[in-house]
DNA sequence: ACAAAAGTGTTGTAGATACACCCATGT
DNA sequence: ACATGGGTGTATCTACAACACTTTTGT
C-alpha cells in the first residue's frame, strides 16, 4: 500500500439469521497490527481499477467465503483518526446472507472469522462498533419499507419465521394476526402446498417470495410498509 | 495530488430555493481539463488529516462563497471509470442555503459559479448528472419525513412558500388546507404575531421553524411525516 | 365593487390496532 | 386427553383525502 496520501477501504457489515439463534453478524479476526487479533469488521482495502462493491465482495470471499444475497452502500467514515495508522477512509457496506450460505469457507484468509450473535459482540477494533450499530439502525429503517427480509430466510421460509425475524429486528413485539393479514395483503408471497410438521402443533405451510409480483406493484406505484 | 492509487475527492449537490424561481442548485464552470469550460458540481480533492466534512466546506468556501445551511452525505460514487483521468473515488454530499446566503462571494475561486434552475441546467461533467439526480431523490423523500424545508427559508417564512416549497420538490400539487392542518399538527412551527402584506390579498402571518419543540417531540418518540 | 391571496371545518373512508378462539398434529 | 404451535375474523378508532366558502386587503 502506499505511505503517504489518503487510503481507501471498504468494510462490511454482514448479518445472518436463524430461527433459533436470531440475528448474528460476521467477524474475522486480524492477523496484524493494529489490533491484532482483535474482532473486526471484514474488509480491507481498495485496489485501483476496481468498484468499491467488488472490493467488498473480493474482501469477503478472501476473508470469510460467505455468499452474499443482498449488498447495499452503508456510509462513508472519514474521520482522519479513525485509524492510527494514518488516514484511511472507508466506504461501510452492509449485506446479507441466507442460513443455506452460513458455512465459512476455510479457503483463504478464512481461518478466523466466525458469526456472532448481536447480544455476545465481543470488543471492535477501530470504528466498527460506530459502524456496526450504523448499520443495525439502517437495516431496522429499511426492513419497515423494503422486503428485504425475505433476503435473511430461506428461499422457502414459515411465516413464523418471517415473524420472529421482524421482531428480533424490530426488537418490539408484533401482532401475529396483523403482521400476516398485512404482509399477505401486498400479495408478493405465494402461498406453497407443502407444509412442514416440526414437533406437535400443527403443520406450517411453506411461502415464497415472489420477486416479480413485487416488481410489478413496485411500477404500479405501491409502498411496501410494515 | 498523487499519480498513482486511487484519490478521493467529495463533491456537492447544494440545493437553494427562492419562493419566485423555485429550486436551483449551486454550480461551477471548470478551469481545467478535463471538461475545461464545462459546468460541474463544487468539489474537490480531500486533504490529507482533513474529514470528509472539512473538505466539502472548504471546497466551497473557495469555489462558491456560499455559507450552507444544512449539509449531510449522499453517496459515495466509486466506479473507477467515472473520471476519465484516473481511478477517483467521490463522496458526495448533499447541502441546503437559505435565501440570504444566496449572494455568491467571488474571493477566491468563484469567479465562476452560479445558481441554475432546475429545469434550465446545463450539460454537466463527469457523472454529476447522476450524483444530482440522487441528491434529488434524496431531498425528495427526505423532505418527507424529516423537517428540512425549513433550512431552505428564510428563519422567517410565509405558509404559502413552505406549501409551495414542498410542491415544486414533491413535484405534485397538495391540499392547502391539509398540508396546513397537518403541518401544524406537529406543533413544531410558532406562529409570530407579524403580518406581511404583499400586494392585494389578504396579509399573511409568518411562522418560524421551532427547533427545541422537534427535539423534544422527537425524545418523546413522534414522526414527522407529510 | 372587484380581484387577489389567506385562512378555515366537515365528512367519508381506508387502514391500523386491539383482541380470543378454533384447528391440526405429536405424545 | 392434553400440550403445542398454526391459523383466522371482527369491532373500534384514527388518520388521511376530498372538498368550497369566508376574510382581509389593494385597486
């Protein structure tokens, strides 16, 4: 990397989430210092000639091998003493991951990083505590306009999953019978004929997103809100 | 600046609005290549122990003079094709000035700016285009959900140029007697014993934007919404 | 008196919230 | 039969949209 100037990084805030465990997020540990062996957020810096999402990209496949579902621009940090190294900038993204793309791919770099759930963080290095509740808030505010939850389950997924999951976001509880009246009403999830038995209880059917039927309200001029 | 590795540079979209000619942004004609002569964005290269905020200020201090009223970060453009020099990663930043600010300071560089219309805006360099038209979007939904109008108005400002602020940025037309209603409903706007009579009609009363009532409203949990 | 702009109130409607019981299965 | 989780309907309330006339001034 070069010595003086101004440096250019990206970093990534990656949430995953399963039905027992709730919301975690993805962490590797550094190899160097500052703070090495410290927790951090995967990332690292720009090359010249290429985009800051492949960067990120190319940073996470290096560093952890998750596939990611969904990429979305977080914020630029640019505090000069954010590192004390000397000035870098950082351009934060966050993503996320389906349960079926959990598994960390020992390829590369990946000898250390590890999921954490969001209740047991241990200590960040740099700003990424900063950019880590950034990106919770963000996801908060987008999952109330967006269907970007669909992007944290299960390509075929239970509306009690899609529940908790608000919730756990949300962090406040949710009317069952509200929740599933409105989120069926934008008619963008198809209601599956397989259902699954898990225990006792009754047996759950099976819903999928359907990206097209949200497209198409989408141009029809409707809001998604929950 | 350096030759080789990826610079970075901030860029800015400053909105200004004056109850006759609507909305205008804030541009610069170029000195040099590329797009010598052409017009562009206010911005520049971000100094080295300088934060992203600094830069963008200083940049138009020196280009345009102009004091901003509100700035807040957009976007951060990073394509490595987008300038044609070499691989320039920009921050771009939104910002509002009120009328009164509107006087464009030649000191310095601002020889060459000027306020445009936005229905009458030249060819732009680079992909200022696109950073603009973000910075609209954003203004857009913003206006809708956060207090912001106000910091494109005078501290003193009729009702009648808030509702026609928030159509021209809106872009459709809104009940007059609604958009009052609810505006005050929010009780975040003191109106002011003064009356100011243009012409024939009836005089209108001035309102003011009361900053400590949203602070407080918003602690107690409300949400500003048109 | 007339033209121009400011100010104001009511009603209907759609969407949100609150709320409790039945259903299908496993043990 | 009972425990467990899934599935559903209704009444009320609140927030938004639609809509037109009166008031105050200048000319």
């Amino acid at each position: 990397m070069e010595k003086a100037g101004i440096s250019l990084s990206v970093d990534a805030v990656v949430f995953g989430y399963q039905p027992e465990q709730g919301l975690s997020i993805l962490l590797i540990r550094r190899k160097y210092e500052p703070f090495k062996g410290g927790w951090a957020l995967p990332g690292g810096f720009v090359l010249e000639g290429e985009s800051l999402e492949e960067a990120v990209s190319r940073e996470l496949k290096e560093e952890t091998g998750v596939q990611l579902n969904y990429l979305e621009q977080l914020y630029t940090f640019g505090d000069p003493k954010r590192d004390p190294r000397r000035h870098i900038v950082s351009v934060a993204y966050f993503g996320l991951v389906r349960p079926d793309h959990f598994e960390i791919k020992a390829d590369t770099d990946a000898e250390d990083s590890q999921w954490f759930q969001l209740d047991e963080l241990p200590k960040l290095a740099f700003d990424h505590l900063k950019i880590l509740e950034y990106a919770r808030e963000r996801l908060r505010a987008k999952i109330s306009y967006e269907p970007i939850g669909f992007e944290l389950l299960e390509p075929k997924f239970l509306f009690g999953d899609l529940e908790n999951l608000y919730m756990s976001i949300l962090g406040r509880s949710i009317d069952r019978r509200n929740f599933r009246k409105k989120m069926l009403a934008f008619g963008i999830l198809d209601e599956l004929d397989q259902k699954v038995k898990n225990g006792p209880g009754r047996p759950a059917s099976l819903f999928q997103f359907n990206q097209e039927k949200y497209f198409q309200h989408q141009r029809d001029g409707f809001h998604f809100e929950i």
